[in-house]
C-alpha cells in the first residue's frame, strides 16, 4: 500500500513537473490563478510560483527570483521535508531534522512567509 | 513468544529474531519492528514484549533481576513504561509541508490551516521537554487533526484543477469541430 501510494505520488510529481516545463502558466490559461489577489488586488506569498517554477525548469535563476523570490528557496526546502519525512531521511540524518524542521525553524519559516507577504506588496 | 521482523538503519527488512536474538541485533528503541498480528511496523519500544530490550540502560533490571533472562514480573514492566515514555508524533515536517505546497497550486487559503497545524506541532516538543505528556499528546492530536484536514482539501482541489484542465481540453476541441461545422 505504501509503495503503492509513493509511486502514484511520484508519477503525478513527474506529470505536474511536465506541465510547468512544457507550458508557460504566464500565458496558458490551463493554470490556476490565485483568488486572493482576483479578490484584493495584492499579491499572495504564494503568487508567480508557478511562473518562477517554469523559470528554474528553464535554469532561468534571476527570472524565478524575480517571480517568486520565496519559492526559489523553499523548493530545496520542500525537497528536504519530502525526503526527511518520507524516503527515511529522517533515521538517517536526524541532524538535518533538528536544523531545518525544529521548532524554531518553524517559527522562522512563519515570521518569513509573513514579511515576504508584506515586503512584496509594499516595494 | 514471537518473532520479530526489523528495519536496520540502511532500511532493508531483517528477522526472523526471537526478543532475545533482538537483544544482539542492537535494536534502537525507533528501530520500527514487526510481527504476526501486528497491523503495521511499530517502534520497538511500543510493543510490549520488546520493552524489557531499552530498561537495561536505567541499569534497574540489571541490578534487581541480574541473571534474569525471561519475562519481568509485572510491576517492572509498570515502571519502565511509567519511566520512558517517547515523545508523541510531532507532525512539524508534515504542517509545514502543508503550509508551504499550497502556495504553488494557488491556494495559499489551505496554508492557514497548515499554519495552525505548525502551531500545534511546536508546542508538542515545548511540553514534553517540560514533562507534561497529556498536553504534548493533546498538541499532537491537533497538529495531526489540521494536518489532515488541509492536506485532504489540498487533495480535492488538486483533483478539481485536473478535472478543470481536462473539460478545458474538451471544451477546445469541440470549438474546432464547431469551426469545421461553420465553414462546410
């Protein structure tokens, strides 16, 4: 069941990473937008990293960064959760976990999703 | 007395080992063990028969029961489990995962709840260092409960956006065919 579920997992990772390389969400309109910034007109923490994700599959670095400056680093970040959580980085490297998935990294992650929130809209 | 299955540290699959054989294989209280019976692989010191494996190092079996090599009398065991007690799940990697995902599908509303999933999950840490284990349990339970809730809603919406892109697929196709309609 497990193995199961991973690999499901993982293909729909590999279909998902497809489509961001092969389609521009700046111009398709097969990608979902985002209904915070529909609705209030600013940006979310979140927006343009469908765009940045495009850029860096296209190794274009300063786009991504110019998109989505947050999502750039958070990426490896998310890589490291997965790999931590589920492919048994965490018996392996349990330093790792102390570092970046403590609880005060937590706390930091927070305090920066929340100032890139704000920053973002105000420069 | 059954025998275990464990998962050593490069994650291969060992056993047969009778408890006592487990003694020999270094069995870490994590190391996630299973046998007959059991519905899914269990850290070691949560099954009940292996627990005599980890009170060696409190050194109270060694001098109370020194040549003592089968089961303990029950008040022992009361003890060990009395003493040791692991930390509950702490659900940190899975919230901020939730937390920080949404934001590439769009729907950076779902990190809300993830953020109240990071809350609960920090506290855990925070309140069984202080030795309060009920209340680490009760923010383990919650970090969990809104965990799930955010990553099911993130299920459903991911379903949504696939269904949204294949009637979109659909719905061009059928404007070439009504193209084609128009100019015979």
């Amino acid at each position: 069941m497990k193995t199961i579920s991973g690999v499901v997992v993982g293909l729909l990772l590999v279909a998902a990473l497809f489509l961001f390389y092969r389609f521009d969400p700046e111009t398709q309109p097969l990608f979902p937008k985002c209904p915070f910034l529909l609705v209030t007109g600013y940006q979310c923490p979140g927006c343009g990293s469908q765009r940045a994700l495009h850029s860096l599959l296209h190794a274009d670095i300063v786009g991504a960064l110019k998109q989505n400056a947050f999502m750039v680093v958070a990426i490896p970040y998310i890589f490291l959760g997965i790999y931590l959580q589920y492919l048994g980085g965490r018996r392996r490297n349990p330093e790792l976990e102390r570092i970046f998935y403590g609880r005060w990294s937590a706390i930091i992650l927070l305090v920066v999703i929340f100032a890139y929130w704000v920053l973002r809209n105000l420069l | 007395m059954n025998r275990y299955f464990y998962i050593d540290t490069e994650g291969k699959q060992k056993g047969t080992f009778s408890p006592e054989e487990l003694l020999q294989e270094h069995v870490k209280r994590d190391t996630l063990v299973w046998t007959q019976g059991m519905e899914q692989w269990r850290r070691a010191d949560e099954v009940e028969e292996l627990k005599f494996l980890f009170n060696n190092s409190s050194g109270f079996n060694r001098t109370a029961y020194p040549d003592q090599a089968g089961p303990y009398p029950p008040q022992t065991a009361q003890y060990a489990a009395d003493s040791y007690r692991p930390m509950p799940r702490t659900w940190l990697v899975e919230s901020i995962l939730v937390t920080i995902l949404p934001f590439i599908l769009c729907s950076s509303f779902l990190s809300l709840l993830g953020i109240i999933g990071i809350v609960y999950a920090a506290q855990v840490e925070s309140f069984y260092n202080r030795g309060d284990y009920a209340a680490a349990a009760e923010s383990s339970r919650s970090a969990g409960k809104w965990t799930k809730i955010a990553m099911w809603i993130a299920i459903g919406w991911l379903l949504l956006i696939v269904i949204a892109i294949i009637l979109f697929i659909i719905f061009v196709g059928s404007l070439a065919g009504l193209e084609e309609l128009i100019t015979t």
